[in-house]
C-alpha cells in the first residue's frame, strides 16, 4: 500500500469524527501556538530593544563616576577626559560631559514637569546621532563663555512654540535661555520622552546642578570593533585617579544590549519549555485516543489482515493516522499562534506606549510543525505496534 | 473438470493436521488427524456440526492459523511453519475471504472495498479500477459502486464480499457460512453465484453446518469431532435421519 493512499485513509479516519479529533489535537494545538507566541514576544521585545539602542548609538561609551565622595578632591576633570580622547584617535572618536540638572523649567507661566534637563558638549548631538530641526546645537563658544542658550527636543517646540522654537526663551529655575536649536524628532513628540528634552552647555549645567560635578561622560569609540579596546583604555586612565574600580563604571551600549538580549533569550527558552510541556500532554492525549481507536476498530484489522495487510501495514496506518491528527494539531496551532501574535501587537501597542510587534520567527514555526508530528509518531508508535500484533482470528471475531 | 485429478498438484492439501488448544491441565484436539486434498476447480463443502473442528480447519486453509502438527501445502508450498507476514501474504494472493458476516468496512465504498486486498498487493489504481468494476459487474453491482455498505441490503453485501473475494484473483474462494445471515431466497441466490463462479473455473470451499446448503456443492468432507468421517461427491451422502432442527447454530 503506498504512503499517499495511507495518508489519504488517515485523513479520510479523522476527518469522519471531526470533535473528537480537535479535542485529540488541542493539547498540540495549546503547546505550538504557546510556543510560537512567546518565541513572537521574544523577538518582538529583541527588536524593540535594539532598535532603541541603535537610535542612541552602540559604539557609545557611558562613564559613571560616583567619585570617592563629596569631600575627596581626587577626581578626571573635563580636560582630561577630552586629552584622553585627543591622545588615543585610533579608538575614541569625540566625548562630552553630562551633566544632570534638576530643576524647574518654565515657558511663560506654564511649568514642563517632565522634561530632562541635561548639560551636554559641542559633540552630543552628533554622537547620539541626532539631526537639527532648526537653528544649531550647542558650540564650543556658548560653553566657553557660559552663554545662557539651549537646544529643545521636538515635543517643546511644537507644545510651546508651534513649531518655531529657534529665538524664543524659556525659564530654567527662574533663569533665562534663549532658545537657538530645535532638534529633530527621535521618538514619538510625546510629554516625557526623548523629545522632551531641553540641552544646556556644560559649563552652565555645571553651575546650576547642586553638586557642580560632572557626574557622567559619553566616549564615541572610533569604530564598532574597537568598543572593548577603548573601554579598557578609558578604564585604564580612571584606575590611575582612583585607584579602585569601586568609584566609576565604564559601560558600553552594546554590551548592555548583548546582556539583555541574552536575558531575554534565556526566559523565552524557559517560557517555550513550558509550553513545550503542553505538546507532550497533547502526544499523551494522542496515544490514550489512538489506543481507544485500535480497541473500536478491531474489527476493521482483522479485515484488512485477512486481506492481506500485513503487520507493516497496520502500524503504518496507524502512526500516519497518529503523525497527521499531530500534524494537523499543529498546523492549527501554527495558525493559532499567529492570530494571537497579530492580536497581541494590537493590543500592546493600544495599551501602551511601547511598539512592540509579536513578530513569529520562521524557525519556531518550522520546529514547533516538526515537534508536534514526530509527537504524533512517537505517541502512536505504541497504539500502533499494539494494532499490528493483533491476531487477525481473534481481530476478526472481535465485535 | 474430465481431468485425472492424481496427476495434479493438489492446490490444498492437509496431512495428518492436528490442532491442540491446552486449556488447563486438559489437552483439547479440536481438529484430530485430518487428511485430505482438494484440486483445482473443485467445489468443496466442509460440513460440520459446532465443535466438528470446521471452523478451525478453515481457518487453517485461509493462512488465518497455524497447525499445531502436520503440514498444509498450499499450491504445493508448506505453509505450516510461515511467520505472520509471510502467510499475509499468501492470503493477499491466493486466498478470497467470503464472511457469514460480510465484514466490509463501513467507512470505504462498495469499490474501495473491493479494492483493498489489491491495495496490498500493490496493483495500480488504474488496474484495480479495472479489475473492480469487473468482478462487481460479475456479481451484478456495477450500479452501486459509491454506495457504502449500511446502504445495501444483506444480499447485496454478501455479493460485494464475493466480488471483494474474486478482485485479487485468489485460487481458492473461501466462503465461511456465506448464507448464515441472509434469508433463504437471497441465501439461495448467493449459492447460485458461487454454482456459476465455480462452472466459471474458480476453486470454491464452503465451510457450513447446514447439509442441504453443503449438498450444493460438488463434494463434501464431512467432520466430527474433529475427524473426517465422509469424503466423497456430495450426492453419495446418505443424509443421516437426524432432526438438523434442534442442531445448535454455529456462528463461527
């Protein structure tokens, strides 16, 4: 007998008790479509979180100093770390001080409760690659000579200004700026992020923040392939200022997306272990229905055994009729699993502001297809062999 | 059938074939000893009362069980000592099944029943068309080819499993209690068809309880207690005056 006309008997069987073989095949069904939709969730929360790192720059370098407290003079100043980066072209590209400013900003009568205030270099805008809607960035000269000018993100300029920031001024603790950039729109123009952002010269943050301190810098590296190399420099040179690695921390944006992703990559696999969990209670549910079925058509193999069918010929029918109930459990789950993939992204990005799409790797539909059918096989393989053991006397008295 | 038939290779025959069930510390010899050779072209009636030992003996002929001494050669090849596949074989090729209870399968139609020993065999589709509209036009149901069994009547049924039985051109049908279902008009004419397959060269066994059907064929061997005690042309059996009315019916 030939795989197709088995095959075709196989479906012929299933399709003519239509409940009770989706009931057989929804644990299949529950496992795949689980194991599609958190490997999807997996992906999507990837993508998302490189996407937003690609946006600030992977070959970015952030020094925290947290210094040896507030009484220790011991401490890298500005031109240092701008030395470092002069001496060293071959791995660093450019840096810029930031500096946190808290405090309130006020356009007219109105208060931004917001918005981040930062003091930043002549070369943030361009390391965090950054495009100017209008005006300018921030130069050299404004921080030199502790001009009292700013750079608004996107969401300011079209809240306050309509659009036409450049010339205007705002109010940060009760002090005058005048407005001379605008930059281009990096997120999505909404109150609290990275359009709400207001940039300062450093050296007139540094006046205004409460400690004076520089707290952070950002270190362009020359190239994607120097990132680990320039890290060591940098750590290197405040190792020789504080003498312990306890009082800075040098992180780079790649490495911080590498150890996410790696995390995110360990709960998906946890979570599809799980699910998995569901498609091996979904074979058990295939042989416990497959075994009912061998005792029904008892009959039926004795028939076919006095025609001629022999032990082969049976447990080929049987583990066909099993792998394809788990082929077809699985093809539903496939399909299952991305209607929810579909619904979930709708539903995350109605329900917050994040954009992630539940994106279905092709991979994890190939595997969860091929897990469910040799599920099928396996589990059928025991009802089956039962099946083709049957003495086709007995098989043929059997009622 | 002018041939001498001694001359032949017989295409059954059993030597000293024994069959022992152990039940308990009790040896039961269901079948004891039995002998004979049936030739090509004969249509031969076993006949028996339940226990005579007939339906253990059919099944021996049909490669359905194995002696437990003696040798059956089918076609002259010893198929006492075959294993499961070996003799599934041999049904597929040499053996038509005819059941009391026709034992079609309920979910195929009327031609894919017929054509299922050939699906085996791994005949053609084009061939086993070919061949099943044949044998259910011999058999008078070329009309109902897409019906499903529980769509016929008992005779209608019974016909199918006979065309079923010719399909895979066996050489020897094998028709166990063809009749016992069927009442005794449509019965008749099932005896009828299988007088007709015989005329048409076909070997014929029948294997009955009933001595006024088993005088329909040519010759009888008759079975008791798991022993031959007639062999010889049907008509030479001198119906022992017993009331065949009180005779328990035997299904298998």
């Amino acid at each position: 007998m030939k795989l197709t006309e088995t095959f075709q008997l196989a479906l012929k069987n299933i399709l003519s008790s239509k409940v009770r073989a989706l009931l057989t095949m929804l644990g299949i069904i529950i496992g795949v479509g689980a194991v599609i939709i958190i490997v999807g969730l997996g992906n999507g929360l990837k993508n998302y979180m490189t996407e937003s790192f690609e946006s600030m720059g992977t070959n970015l370098l952030t020094v925290n100093l947290m210094g040896r407290g507030n009484s220790s003079s011991r401490t890298v100043s500005i031109d240092d770390m701008y030395q470092l980066v002069y001496d060293n072209p071959e791995y660093l590209a450019a840096v810029s001080p930031t500096v946190s400013v808290s405090g309130t900003v006020k356009v007219g009568t109105e208060t931004l409760s917001s918005t981040t205030v930062s003091g930043v270099g002549e070369d943030y805008d361009d390391m965090n690659r950054n495009g100017i809607a209008s005006g300018r960035f921030i130069q050299f000269i404004d921080i030199d000579k502790y001009k009292k000018v700013c750079v608004v993100g996107s969401y300011i300029s079209n809240e306050y200004f309509s659009g036409n920031a450049v010339g205007e001024t705002l109010k940060i603790n009760g002090t005058k700026y005048t407005i001379v950039g605008v930059l281009d729109e990096v997120a999505s123009s909404e109150e609290g992020d990275s359009d709400d952002v207001i940039y300062l010269p450093y050296s007139v943050a540094q006046k205004i923040s409460y400690t004076g301190r520089v707290s952070s810098y950002t270190f362009e590296v020359a190239s994607d392939d120097v990132v680990s190399d320039a890290k060591t420099l940098i750590e290197d040179k405040l190792y020789s200022v504080y003498g312990s690695e306890n009082y800075y921390r040098v992180t780079s944006m790649s490495e911080i997306l590498d150890t996410m992703t790696s995390m995110v990559n360990i709960v998906v696999l946890v979570l599809s272990a799980i699910a998995a969990i569901s498609l091996v209670v979904g074979g058990i549910g295939i042989m416990n229905i497959m075994l009912v079925s061998v005792s029904e058509r008892t009959k039926e193999i004795g028939i076919r055994k006095s025609l001629g069918a022999k032990q082969r010929n049976i447990l080929t029918q049987f583990v066909i009729e099993a792998a394809t109930t788990s082929a077809m459990g699985g093809l539903l789950g496939i399909a299952f699993g991305f209607i929810v993939s579909e619904v979930a992204t709708r539903v995350i990005a109605s329900m917050t502001e994040y954009d992630i799409t539940v994106a279905p790797s092709i991979d994890s539909v190939l595997l969860a297809f091929g897990i469910s059918a040799s599920i099928g096989v396996l589990f059928g393989y025991l009802p089956a062999k039962k099946a083709a053991k049957l003495n086709p006397i007995d098989a043929l008295r059997y009622e | 059938m002018e041939q001498t038939p001694m001359e032949q290779t017989p295409l059954i025959e059993f030597k000293d074939i024994h069959k022992i069930y152990t039940i308990g510390d009790t040896e039961l010899h269901v079948v004891d000893g039995v002998s004979f050779k049936i030739y090509k072209g004969e249509f031969v009636a076993i006949v028996g009362q339940s226990g005579s030992g007939k339906s253990t003996c059919m099944n021996i002929i049909g490669c359905l069980d194995k002696p437990s001494t003696g040798a059956y050669y089918l076609s002259g090849e010893d198929v006492s000592d075959m294993n499961d596949d070996a003799l599934a074989e041999v049904r597929n090729k040499m053996i038509g099944f005819v059941f009391q209870q026709y034992n079609l399968l309920p979910k195929l139609t009327v031609k894919e029943n017929v054509e299922v020993s050939m699906q085996y065999a791994g005949v053609s589709k084009k061939e086993r068309t070919e061949r099943s509209l044949k044998v259910l036009e011999r058999v008078g149901l070329s009309t109902k080819l897409k019906s499903h069994p529980n769509q016929l009547s008992g005779g209608q049924q019974q016909r199918v499993s006979i065309a079923r039985a010719l399909a895979g051109d066996p050489s020897v049908i094998l028709a166990d209690e063809p009749t016992g279902a069927l009442d005794s008009k449509t019965g008749i004419r099932v005896l009828e068809l299988l007088q007709e397959l015989h005329r048409e060269g076909n070997t014929i066994v029948l294997i009955t309880h009933d001595n006024a059907i088993a005088k329909k064929a040519e010759r009888m061997i008759r079975l008791e207690d798991g022993k031959v005690v007639f062999d010889d042309a049907a008509e030479h059996y001198v119906h022992e005056e017993r009331d065949d009315e009180g005779e328990e019916e035997d299904d298998e």
